[in-house]
C-alpha cells in the first residue's frame, strides 16, 4: 500500500514550483497572452453575436468556429513536427510578436463591419497562431519543472491562464455593460484592438526571460534533418508520434477522453451562446444586459476553474486521477440536469462554476498524463495532436448543436442528452486499465 502524501504537499508542491525562475517567467508569458487573448476574442464575439444590427445564425455562428478552430486542427500537428525541432524560446517569443501585428487587420475589418471572408482569414491567422503558442508552451513546461510536479505545474499554469482568458472576456463585457464601449462595430473594434499591446509585450518577455535552448529541444533531441526539408518528413513524423501515444495506454485514453468531453463541451457552448443572446435579452437594452449576464457567467467559470486549480493535485494523489475525473464526468451530467433545466440564468451561474472546475480538472490532469508519459522529443507533436482532437471534436459538438437547437438555444431534450453523454463517459473511463510503470496519482509524493 502506498503511503499517504504528507498533508501540507500541496503547499511543498506550490512552493516548489513557484521558486523555478523559469516557470515565473513562463508563467507570465502565459498570462498575458491569454489575457489578450480575452478581449480578441470578446471583441470577436461582439461583433458576430451581441450587434443589435447584425444576428447570426446558429449554424452560422458554428461555421464561424469552424473556420477559426478547423484549419489549424489539419496544420497544427505539422507545427508541432516543428517544436520538436526549433527552440521553443524563439518559437513562442515570435508568435505573440507576429500576433500583435495580425490583429491589425481583424481590427480594421470589425471597424468597418465586415464579416466575410476577409475577416474569417484576419482572425484564423491570430487564432491558428496561439494554437501554437499553447501547444510550444505545454512542451516547454516540463523544462521549467521538476516531472514530478507537473500537476502542480498545470494546475497553476493553465488554470491561472484560463483565469486571465476570462478576465478578458468580462472586463470586455464590463466596458460595455457600463456604456464605456458602445455595442457598435467601433467599440468591439477598440475592445479587439487592446490585444496587439498585450501580445507585444508578451513575445519581448518570452524572448528576454530565457536563453536560448532553455526551453528544449535539447540539441541531441533535434531529429538531424534540415527545417526546409521537415515538410517531407511531416507524416512519418506525425505518424511517429502516433504511434508513441498508441504504445501508452494512458496517453491514449487521456485523449480519447479530450475528445469525448470537448464534444459534448462544445454543444453546450453554443447553446449558452444562443441562450444569452437570444432568450434572455433582445434589442439594444437587451443586448447590453444578455451581454453583462454572459460576462458574470464567464467569471464563474474562472472561479471555478481556479477552484479546480486548488484541489486537483490533492485530490489526484488522494484519488487517483481516473476515480476524481470520473467523479468530476458523473457530477457534469448531475448539474446539467438540476441547474440547466430550469433555464434561469441565476442557476446557469452555478452551473458555470461546477462545470468548469470539472473540466479545469480534466485539463490539468490530461496534459500532466501526456507529458508524464511521453518523452521529450516526442512532445511537440503530441500536444498538437492533442489540439487537433480538441478542436475537432469541440467543432462537431457545436455543428451538432446548430443542426438540432432551436434558434434561442432553449431545449430541455438536447441538455438531457448531453447529460446522458457525460453520464456514459464517465462510465467508460470508470473502467479499470493497466497502469504505466509510475502511477500518475502518486507521481508528485
């Protein structure tokens, strides 16, 4: 039997990984992004959904997500063939400043009020880009971390990063909920505009705060082929890569996992979208109110996410890492049904907050899986792997809740199915699997 963790090594654990110079600084790279990311995106988000000018279909809207989230679900386990192979300090360091000059454009075209194809490029080129950034920093991680602390690491990292995402979005929501910012084409435009600093300052600290090859590839990791010529060899690559998460059960299901409840995930997302924009709130007045109600919404999910940030690494090592995710899959179906029912947005806070800190639990402890399981130089290509799952499976839940919502987004037969869906993953992932050589639950003692 295994002895139980000391009771103060959560806060050993914090400690720890708050002394690393270089997960401070990465962690604030972190930070500020996603910030900024926040308000590109509410600034984004405005302009398609909360115009009192312009309503979007429901399926135009998934289309809208598709076309932002799909094309770099086919790239992105190309780019990451090449964080295997660049120094992931430029890597992330000329992603964000390459952002901050790619808003630009998004911005002009939201001034003008255009949301063609045009303005569906301007953003896939800022979106695709901090795919991987995310995907550089999930690899770098373990560089700056002791690996038997990555849960700690990314209970603190990506939850801290989620918080920052939605404080974006709510202090966006707070402009213009206080009429600082008009709901008009020209007040998203400044909102989405406020991102290009944060990115700037983002890519400097990422390239000042390290040396280069701090942040991995180790030199003698790198595979031995020029980077002009790593197109070729993208598909072995990838296929390598593949194959690497196939020989490790855990990674694999740790996946698949990814993929079941980021489908199920992005159905409700739509469906809260629609919710607040059509059913609570129509017209100018209407439109401010949905749009500050969407904000509270969004804060809950960060509290619930930092919540989850608290007491994962605990509840890992006291639980394990499959009986807390299955508990956190059986308590989403349980809050679907009792607080999404009712379709009252008081409850759809609370409901807010639990789903949240169940799915900043499957976050933490999925990404501590796929770096604790595979190796270094295999990395790259697994977190953008992983991506891939993540916003193709996300998309088709989104597709699927265009396709069978109504227009506002009410539907009590559509929460109990997904309901149903949660019911039935957390079933299969309740189920026993031969464990890898070091037990997650036990890898931070």
């Amino acid at each position: 039997m295994t002895a139980e963790p000391p009771k103060n090594a959560d806060g050993h654990n914090l400690r720890a990984v708050l002394s690393g110079r270089g997960f401070r600084h990465l962690l604030v790279v972190r930070l500020l992004s996603q910030l900024s990311d926040g308000w590109f995106q509410a600034g984004l988000a405005g302009s398609l959904l909360f115009n009192p000018t312009k309503q979007s279909s429901p399926l135009a809207i998934a289309t809208g997500f598709a076309i932002l989230l799909l094309p770099y679900s086919v790239l992105g386990p190309f780019v990451g063939v090449f964080l295997d192979r660049w120094d992931r300090r430029a890597s992330l360091a000329t992603a964000n400043l390459a952002r901050a000059v790619l808003v630009i454009p998004a911005v002009v075209l939201i001034w003008v009020g255009e949301q063609g194809a045009r303005f569906a490029l301007a953003a896939l080129a800022v979106i695709a880009v901090n795919r991987f950034f995310l995907a550089g920093l999930s690899a770098a991680l373990p560089k700056v971390v002791d690996d038997r602390r990555l849960v700690t690491a990314n209970a603190l990292a990506t939850t801290a990063g989620t918080i920052c995402y939605s404080v974006g979005l709510f202090s966006a929501a707070t402009l213009v909920a206080t009429s600082l910012v008009h709901t008009t084409e020209h007040g998203y435009a400044g909102i989405a505009a406020l991102a290009a600093l944060g990115y700037l300052i983002s890519g400097v600290l990422a390239f000042v705060s390290f040396r280069p090859g701090e942040l991995g590839p180790e030199d003698e990791e790198r595979p031995r082929i020029a980077v002009w010529t790593a197109i070729v060899d993208v598909g072995k690559g990838m296929a390598g890569g593949v194959r690497h998460v196939a020989q490790r059960r855990l990674a694999t299901r740790a996946m698949l996992l990814t993929g079941g409840h980021r489908f199920l995930y992005g159905f409700l997302t739509l469906a809260v979208l629609l919710l607040y924009s059509r059913y609570f709130g129509s017209g100018v007045e209407g439109t401010t109110e949905s749009l500050w109600g969407l904000g509270k919404v969004v804060i809950a999910g960060a509290a619930g996410a930092g919540f989850a940030a608290v007491i994962t690494p605990a509840a890992t090592r006291r639980f394990g890492g499959q009986r807390w995710i299955t508990g956190m899959l059986a308590g989403i179906a349980g809050t679907i049904i009792l607080l999404g029912l009712p379709f009252r947005a008081g409850l759809l806070l609370i409901a807010a907050a639990v789903m949240n800190v169940a799915s900043q639990s499957i976050k933490i402890i999925v990404d501590a899986t796929l770096q604790h399981e595979c190796e270094d130089d295999y990395r790259g290509r697994i977190f953008s792997l992983n991506d891939t799952v993540f916003n193709l499976s996300m998309v088709s839940g989104l597709f699927l809740a265009a396709l069978t919502l109504p227009a506002d987004g009410k539907s009590a037969a559509a929460l109990i199915c997904v309901a149903l869906g949660y019911a039935a993953l957390a079933l299969w992932f309740s189920r026993p699997i031969k464990p890898a050589a070091t037990e997650l639950q036990h890898s931070e003692g």
